[in-house]
C-alpha cells in the first residue's frame, strides 16, 4: 500500500470507499449513519486544495481508504477515516492517521483532534489504542464546540458522541 496525497480523479471513489465503509453501522442498529451521504465533491475537493486529504491506494494505485483533515483551533483535526471493508484489518486507517500526524508536525501542530462515537467498538475505543484520549467538556476549544454543534444538528446525537486528542 502507498499513503499518497489525493488526486483529483481519487474524488469520487473516497465517495465509494466511505459509502462501503459506512454499512457496517446498519448493523448495530445504526442504519441513518449507514445510509448519511459522504462528503460532497466540492467538500472533497476543498479538502484536496488545503493539502488535508490522503489515501492509502493499492494494486494501480486505486485507493482503498482514506483520510480527510482540517486545521481547529491550531490542531490537527481528522475529519473522516474510512476504509473500504475488503481492505480491512489491515491497518490502514492507523498508517493514514500516522501519515496526518507526520504532515501536522510538520505544520507545527499541537495536536490530533477528533470527534466520533464513543461506544462503537471501531470509533472511540479505536482511537483511544491509537493514543487519543477522550476530552472533558471543560476541555474543548471553540473549534470542537462547533463541530459538535454540527453533529448535533444533523442527527448524530442520537448515539452518545465524544472528542478526542492525542498530543503531536
């Protein structure tokens, strides 16, 4: 596997990936996340522009899995991580989040943010064997608190949610 920055025509198969990828919550009883559109081409693209999305692509370069990245608050915020499910267990998703870790210091970023589930075995119990650890409210910037906000108004607080940091 090769962790690359995006390319153009990478966009609308990071659609594929992520819509693949999301299946699997219909079976824990989460079918509106399963079925949640991905991030539009625009949001893609905007991403790719920024320099904050990579894909981890296999045999002819074809990606398999891939992450989205933003700056919050002076830190390294990882947007998604989706790897198609014929591609799993590999860890992919560990080498992409690695490979934003690496370019966010070399940004000079504090830290890694996210926000997820925290009670689905491949979110936040995830990234807590990633290094993350789970922030208190007392402990989320203004960044977070918006991103939540988000979150919440599109329906995700149906499941309990939580942000998460892991220091660069």
């Amino acid at each position: 596997m090769e962790i690359r920055a995006a390319a153009e025509n990478d966009l609308p198969l990071l659609r594929d990936i992520e819509r693949a990828a999301g299946r699997c919550f219909a079976d824990i009883g989460m079918r509106a996340v399963a079925e949640d559109e991905p991030p539009s081409l625009a949001a893609l693209r905007a991403h790719r522009e920024a320099g904050q999305v990579w894909v981890a692509a296999g045999a002819g370069g074809v990606p398999v899995a891939y992450l989205l990245a933003e700056d919050v608050d002076g830190c390294a915020h990882i947007d998604q991580v989706s790897v198609h499910p014929d591609h799993a267990g590999r860890r992919l998703g560990r080498a992409l989040i690695e490979h934003a870790a690496g370019r966010a210091r070399e940004r000079g970023s504090a830290a890694q943010t996210l926000t997820t589930f925290a009670e689905v075995p491949w979110n936040a119990p995830y990234y807590e064997r990633c290094g993350f650890r789970r922030l208190r409210g007392d402990e989320l910037t203004p960044g977070l608190r918006r991103i939540r906000a988000a979150e919440a108004a599109h329906g995700l607080d149906r499941w309990p949610r939580v942000c998460m940091r892991r220091e660069l």
